[in-house]
C-alpha cells in the first residue's frame, strides 16, 4: 500500500516536472523573439535617424550656405540704368554718375548721391552744347588734327570717335609758340586708357593707378579720370595759369 502510494506521488512529481519545463521552455522563445524584434526596431530606427541628419543636415548647409554667400559676394554699387530723378533716395554717398551721349562732360546730365539724395544738374540754357562734332575748318579725321600741327582758327573745337581736338594758342607749355597762330591739341591719355572717355560711374577694369587725362588742361570740359572702386571717377588735375 505504501509503495503503490509512493509510486502514484513519483509519477504526478514527474508529470507537474515535465509540464513546467515545457511551459518554461515555451515562455524563453517569446521572450527570445520579441527580444529580437525590439533591437531590429530600434537599429533601423537609429538607422533612419542617422539617414535623415546626413542628407537634410549636411547637404542644406552645403547648397544653401554656399549659395549665398556667391550671390552676395557679386553685388556691387553702380549707377542707376537712367537719370535719376532730382531728390530720389540713393545709398553711395559721393557717387557721381554722367548720362548722355556728348564727348563734353558739360554737355551730359550729371547725378551726383549727397546726404542720401540724387542732386542731378542738366546743361544750363543757352550753353554752347550739344558740341559741333566736326565743323568747317576741322581736318577730315583724328588722326590728321595731329598734336602740334598748326590750325586756325584758334579757338575751332573738332569733334572725333576718338577724341576731340582744340585749335590752341597754348600748345607746348605755360608760355605760347606762337601767339599768332594756333596748335592742334587733342586728347591724349596714356597708353591702357580707353578712348573715346568712358563716362563717369561706368564700370572699369584698369589699374586704379593710371590716370586718365582727357584734354582736362585744353578743352572745355577736359577731365582727367581714374579707376576707383570698380568705376570711373573724375580726379583733380593742376593745369599751368595759360593752359587753354
């Protein structure tokens, strides 16, 4: 009776052993899988993170960035395309800009930007503009006028694409040649100097240390300009007391 007993005891022992291993065994695999499933989750996700900051992060800055600091690199001050109107807002104080077609600056309109405002000047009424060009008693051609030739009558102005000439009782010097007669002189600026005169605030590219002299100590309206900044600007120029 009592080894029937313990054998029944031994046999429900060993069927409770072997439900629990498998219960167990099953549990640890779940575990196990959804383990797995959580990690690869999260490694794509870590993945997608890291995809996002490279491609949006970087390449925005790259693009972007360098994109604006190119355009903001080729701006620059320069005259307006046309005349401004008189008391128009303007931001490059001392810029002078000319406009007009005529070889003598005092024929053209001139803007000028003060104290923020264009300040614009015309040709005064009655004023001998627009210039003759080439009128009677003017050789056919630039080349012909000649510095030093002799011309009459002195005081005759000529006009050319490539510059202009005065018939002069000044040529040569403070002290006339020849009182009695006159001397072709004709603008002449220095070689890398454009001709004809560019106007002023138009772009250039020449060395700002050349100095550009358009007959400034012979003609009426002769101006010696200079690169400055990227345009022309007009520069003092000390004439003799009997230039002209």
């Amino acid at each position: 009776m009592n080894k029937s007993v313990a054998r029944t005891v031994a046999l429900v022992a060993s069927t409770l052993s072997l439900a629990a291993a498998v219960a167990c065994g099953g549990h640890t695999a779940t575990d196990d899988l959804n383990g797995d499933g959580g990690s690869s989750s999260g490694s794509s996700g870590a993945s997608s993170g890291s995809s996002g900051a490279s491609s949006s992060g970087t390449s925005g800055a790259s693009s972007s960035g360098s994109s604006g600091g190119s355009s903001g690199s080729s701006g620059g001050s320069s005259c307006p395309a046309t005349a401004p109107a008189y008391g128009a807002a303007c931001t490059v104080s001392a810029l002078a800009c000319e406009y007009g077609s005529d070889p003598n600056i005092q024929c053209n309109s001139m803007a000028r930007c003060e104290q923020g405002r264009w300040l614009v000047e015309t040709p005064p009424p009655g004023s001998q503009c627009p210039s003759p060009g080439i009128q009677k008693g003017c050789p056919s051609s630039f080349g012909q006028a000649g510095q030093g030739n002799s011309c009459a009558p002195p005081g005759l102005e000529c006009d050319y694409a490539q510059g202009r000439c005065v018939c002069s009782l000044g040529f040569g010097g403070p002290v006339p040649l020849d009182a009695g007669s006159g001397h072709w002189s004709c603008e002449a600026p220095p070689k890398g100097c454009p001709q004809p005169r560019p106007r002023l605030g138009s772009p250039c590219t020449v060395p700002s240390s050349l100095s550009c002299d358009y007959g400034a100590c012979i003609l009426s309206g002769g101006v010696t300009m200079q690169c400055q900044g990227g345009i022309w600007v007009e520069t003092p120029t000390a004439c003799p007391a009997s230039a002209g």
